[in-house]
C-alpha cells in the first residue's frame, strides 16, 4: 500500500517532537501480514521508526499522551490519553492532526 498524502512527512516531524511508535493491528490469520507490516515500516518510515513497530489487536493496552487512529475498534476507544480520529471531521488529514500535535507540543 502506498502511504496516505503527508502521512511520511507528518511522522517525522511528530518523530521529531515526541516519543513516537506506529501501534497497528494485523490479522491472525495471515501470519506474513506482520512481517509485511515490518518491511513497510522499515521501507517507507525508515530509522526514525526503529525499533518502533508495535502490532496488537489491543491498543489500550499501551501506555501513551495520544493516539491517532482511523478506527475506534480493537482497544482505541479505551485508550488512556487521547484518541485522534483520523478521517473525522476534526482531523481529515495529516495535516490538521499535526498542526493540533504541534500546539501540544510548546
């Protein structure tokens, strides 16, 4: 898959500006979906995401400030911070959420 527009160039500068991971879920039934997740990370995210990959199917489980997230499903809408909803009116692109990321920031 190619990477939605500004989503590479969003990630580096949150990478930039925060304590970053890429939480994503995969499905149990296609064990080389979690690999493939990897490669994509690695290929397209590159250093600023080593070692950064977390992949569950439980999402408030991890501890963090922010989620961003284009679902509610599979824990993100029991997160402990606070959920960004991708795609919502509030945030339709990577855009908006960085801007409202960057006010957090100072």
């Amino acid at each position: 898959m190619d990477p939605v527009p500004d989503a590479i160039e969003s990630f580096h500068e949150l990478a930039a500006n925060f304590d970053t991971y890429v939480l994503s879920t995969s499905p149990w039934e296609n064990p080389s979906a979690w690999s493939d997740k990897l490669i994509w990370v690695k290929s397209h995210l590159g250093p600023a995401a080593y070692k950064r990959l977390i992949l569950t199917h439980h999402k408030n489980l991890n501890l963090g400030d922010f989620l961003v997230d284009d679902h509610t499903t599979r824990g993100a809408d029991r997160f402990q911070g606070e959920l960004i909803l991708f795609g919502s009116k509030q945030f339709p692109d990577w855009p908006s959420v960085v801007s409202y990321l960057r006010e957090r920031a100072t």
